[in-house]
C-alpha cells in the first residue's frame, strides 16, 4: 500500500520561488496549499504546474492578517486533514530610499509581513502539527542572503531577515516537544522576477553599481524539496542556495 501523500502550505505561492517551490513539491506527490494574497496568480500557478486532480489548492491570505491566516490552516484542515510542511515564503521589500527617508508606514508593512507573517503562519501550524496524528511536521522559513548581511538602503528588509534566524532558532527549540523541525534556507539571487534588477546593475556598499550574476530558481525549489523530504529525526537548521559568483563572500 502506498504511504498518504504529504500536505504542504507554501506562502507567496503565487510567483517567483514560492511558485517554484510548490510547483516542485507537487511534482514530488506532495498535496500543496498555494497561499498568497492575489487568487488570479495561486490559480495560474496551480493550472501551469498541470497537477493531478485534487493535489493543489489556491488559497488568498494576507499574511499579515490573523483572521486571514487562521482561515488559511482552518481551510488546509478542511481539505487535507493534517500538515506536513509549511514554507513560510511570503515577503516585500520597501523602496531602496536613505534610512532616514523611510516612511513609518513602509517599515512597517515589511515588518507585518515577512516577521509577524511568518510568526503567524508558524502558530497555527504549530496548533495543527500538534495535535494530529501522526504527530509533528517541518516548518522551513525563507530567511534570505539579507539574514547574513544587508544591501545599501535595506534596513527594513534586513531587520526582519535576521529576525527571522531568531524565530527560526525558537521555533525549532519549542516544536522539539511536539516533533515539529524548523529550519532556514538562505538564497541570493535567484533568477526571478523579483530579482531581475540584479541583471541590469544594482547599487554595492562602495556606492558602485555592478550587475550581479542569477541562478535558476529550480535550484531553491530543490532545495527545499531536499529539506521537506528528511524524516523528522533530522533537519537541516540552515542552508545558503546562491549565485556563485554573487557578491556575498569576501570583501566586495
């Protein structure tokens, strides 16, 4: 008899690595929530990854919001019963502006969304993973290059990626009781349309303007397949998928 699919929630499922990702975890036999606030692009996203009947669903949440989010896993329950895998994906950027010109408004949208966003979407799986059985599941969080070290003008963006190794330290220490593994991938410059400014030139910490090398997205999708496949005896805690050749290691 074959084993019960896998069921996977993927934020910012929409476009870019979370479409990736979900797509890649389908095509894996996992059954996946596609979460993101628009429903046109979770609904493209599902028909362009020709999934089997019944494998994929679209679900518009704002992240941001807990009423939103609470729907999201109450719907994911409905639907699939229990959950294995929850990428917390989802996340913006605030304009490249000097610190001192950013608008308490902008700072705090990235903050709602790529910090509390995520500590929202880790409750409620944590109230789910716990009480099914059986028991437990993984929790993976986008953390990004920008956890390690910031780009000129980021300060909002920066702020919650390093927050977000915080979270993920915890969450992995507190699901240990209930068999719940939470780890962090890294990635720079993947090759989507979120990052196709890098190919046309972007500002360094020299005040210079240099084009950076893109990796296909395909490889942070199969990174995270990679995460999601461990039994829950193992995890990886943390993982750096990048450009090779983009300015992260060494000076400049």
């Amino acid at each position: 008899m074959n084993p019960s699919p896998k069921i996977a929630v993927v934020t910012g499922a929409g476009t870019g690595i979370g479409k990736a990702a979900a797509t890649a975890l389908v095509k894996e036999g996992y059954r996946v929530a596609f979460a993101g606030r628009r429903p046109e692009p979770l609904e493209r996203a599902i028909a362009e990854a020709a999934v089997p009947e019944g494998a994929a669903v679209a679900i518009p949440t704002d992240v941001s919001d807990p009423a939103s989010v609470r729907a999201l896993f109450a719907r994911v329950r409905e639907v699939f019963g229990r959950l294995d895998v929850l990428f917390n994906n989802a996340g913006v950027g605030a304009p490249g502006v000097n610190l001192e010109d950013l608008t308490f408004e902008q700072w705090k949208n990235v903050v709602d969304i790529n910090l509390t966003g995520v500590f929202l979407c880790t409750q409620e799986a944590f109230r789910l993973m716990k009480d099914q059985a059986p028991r437990g599941g993984r929790i993976i969080n986008n953390g990004s290059i920008s956890a390690h070290a910031p780009r000129p003008n980021s300060a909002p963006y920066t702020a919650t990626k390093h927050a977000i190794t915080g979270l993920t330290k915890s969450t992995s220490l507190d699901g240990r009781k209930y068999d719940i593994a939470c780890g962090q991938i890294d990635i720079g410059n993947a090759a989507t349309d979120l990052a196709a400014r890098m190919a046309k030139g972007v500002p360094q910490a020299n005040g210079a303007i240099a084009v950076e090398p893109l990796m296909d997205v395909r490889h942070v999708a199969s990174a995270v397949v990679y995460m999601a496949s461990l039994p829950l005896d193992a995890n990886v805690q943390f993982l750096t998928v990048m450009a090779t050749k983009m300015p992260f290691v060494g000076r400049g």
